[in-house]
C-alpha cells in the first residue's frame, strides 16, 4: 500500500461512500490503431464508474470510423481542426466536465494499461487530499524495465544549469522512485485532474500545440493553491517512439519556443534573455559541430523568439510545421 499520510488508506470513508465519476481523454492524430490498443487495454480497468472519450485532432483519414467501428463502447469527438495535444485535451475535458465529471484522466494515445487498479488508486489518493489538483502515478518506457521520469521541475535557470552539470557528474536522478512526493509539475502523459481545481486553474494553454502545457498548467495551479502529487503506484507502458526527439527535431523546436513563450508569459524576463541567449548561441554551436542542418535550425528559433519578444504571441504560437 502506497502511503502519504496516514489518513491514506483502501477503506477511507470519504472514498467508500463516494466513488467519483472519472472521464479518460484521449487524443488522437492519424494513429488509430494505437489509439484503439490504448482504448482496449483500458477495458479491464477495475473501475465502475468510467467513461472514456476519444478526441480526433481533423485526422482526415477515416481515424475516428475506424475507432468507433472497433470500439463502440467509446465516445469519439471529431474535432474540426487540428489544434495539437492541447487544444484536443480541452475539448475532450471540456466535454467530460459538462457531463459531470468528478476527476478527467489524461492519456497519451501511445500507451497500454498494465495495473487493472491504478484509476482506483489515483482517485482514493486524490479524494484522501482535497487540494490535490492533480496525481500522477508510475508511468514505464517502452518495456517494464524503465521507469519514465514523470516528476519535472520549473525551467528556472538555474536549476537547469546545476541539472546538467550533475547529470555530467553524476547522472540523471530518478524522480518518480518509490515514494510519494508532492511535485512541481507532472508530465502530461498520464495524470488525474480533479474536476474542481480545472474549473479554477482553467483549461491547457492552447497556442502552446504540444509541451511545456503541463509546465504551464502546474504554475498556474501553484499560484492558487492546488498542489500535484506524484504515487508509485504502476500505471500504463508508454510505447514513445524513438525518432524525432533529437536536437533540431520539431520536439526540439516545440520545447524551446514553448519554453521561452512561458517564461515571457509568467513575467520572468530575466530568465527568458538569458534563456534565449543560451539556446541561439547552442543552436549555432550544434549547426557548427553538424549536427543540425545548417542555417534552417537556428534561423527558425530566431524568427520564433524575435516573434514572442515582439510580443506577437499568437502569430509565433500557431500550428507549427509537421
């Protein structure tokens, strides 16, 4: 039994004699196939009250009828354009709030359940602490042998700075290990929203399309009080491929504007010119070294970071190339 306080047991009362409604988003963008595989391996789930919503970002190749043929059980929302993993979260959750739900879990369509109970766990943990806003559970990469690093911290620089000369020295320390720690910011590949804190919080950040969403949210939930919780509890598999996260990807891309769009934003200046500073003078060095194609890469992170300092946010947050 995973143990945070000592109130946090299986036969708390407050969650005997009241199970929540949960709602699953999931988001899906010309995979469905995967997406079908997460959605059934969710069907063993031990939870009753469970509702599962599928969102499909305008794929435009026959995604959502061939998830509604396999799986009827399923709500599917066509979605008419593509606005990215966080704009086709705030449809779904906004949907599973109109219908009353109590908690909306976030998943990534590439990932498979593995722990029949962990809903269960994540909603007992949850109703045991009201102002957790949000709880995360154990979450492996790509085999049962590696645990994916779903506790993350604010981009201060400073931290990142230490952060890669301990990595250098010591490696990278493994946040989600068996302890349940409050954390600053959860990953957004699978975690529990309470229903109360997204009313107050608001809803995913939509120019940012993809990443630093779950940076944003967890700032914004610090602000007012809703803390987010992180329970060894083993959860799903997250089947991430392995291509297209190197330097000079368009995750890469998508990581670093977002990044310098949220510093902007929550009014750290200072940090977002150093950052900047940092992450040119980087990209350049990589284009020197080969490593990235030359010109393209550091021509296009400066063409988005004059945009945000401009302050032209939303021409520089539209939908990026892909």
């Amino acid at each position: 039994m995973i143990m945070a306080t000592d109130s946090f047991s299986r036969e708390h009362a407050l969650f005997t004699s009241h199970r929540p409604r949960v709602a699953v988003v999931i988001v899906n963008y010309r995979t469905p196939d995967q997406t079908i595989a997460c959605v059934k391996s969710l069907f063993g789930v031990n939870y009753p009250l469970l509702r599962i919503i599928v969102v499909d970002n305008d794929s435009r190749d026959g995604s959502a009828e061939k998830i509604r043929a396999a799986v009827p059980r399923v709500e599917v929302i066509s979605s008419s354009v593509n606005g990215g993993y966080t704009d086709g979260n705030n449809l779904g959750i906004e949907h599973a709030l109109a219908e009353g739900a109590d908690f909306v879990l976030i998943l990534n369509p590439d990932t498979v359940c593995i722990n029949r109970d962990f809903i269960f766990d994540l909603v007992e943990f949850a109703e045991c602490h009201p102002r957790v806003g949000a709880v995360g559970p154990r979450v492996f990469l790509r085999s049962k042998d590696r645990v994916q690093n779903t506790v993350l911290t604010f981009p201060w620089l400073w931290r990142r700075a230490w952060g890669m000369i301990r990595s250098r020295l010591f490696g990278n320390p493994l946040r989600s290990g068996e302890k349940a720690i409050n954390a600053e910011v959860l990953n957004g590949v699978c975690v529990l929203f309470r229903a109360e804190a997204l009313f107050e919080v608001g809803l995913f950040d939509a120019e940012t399309f993809a990443y630093i969403e779950d940076v944003d949210w967890a700032y914004r939930a610090e602000k007012i009080g809703w803390q987010r919780w992180y329970i060894p509890v083993d959860s799903i598999i997250h089947v991430q491929k392995e291509a297209g996260y190197h330097r000079g990807s368009n995750v890469d891309f998508l990581l670093k504007r977002n990044t310098l769009y949220f510093l902007l934003k929550t009014g750290h200046r200072n940090q977002a010119f150093l950052y900047t500073l940092a992450t040119l003078l980087m990209s350049k060095l990589l284009e020197w070294r080969g490593k990235v194609k030359p010109a393209d890469w550091s021509k296009r992170l400066f063409q988005s970071y004059e945009g945000l300092w401009r302050g032209r946010w939303h021409a520089v947050m539209g939908k990026p190339s892909v």
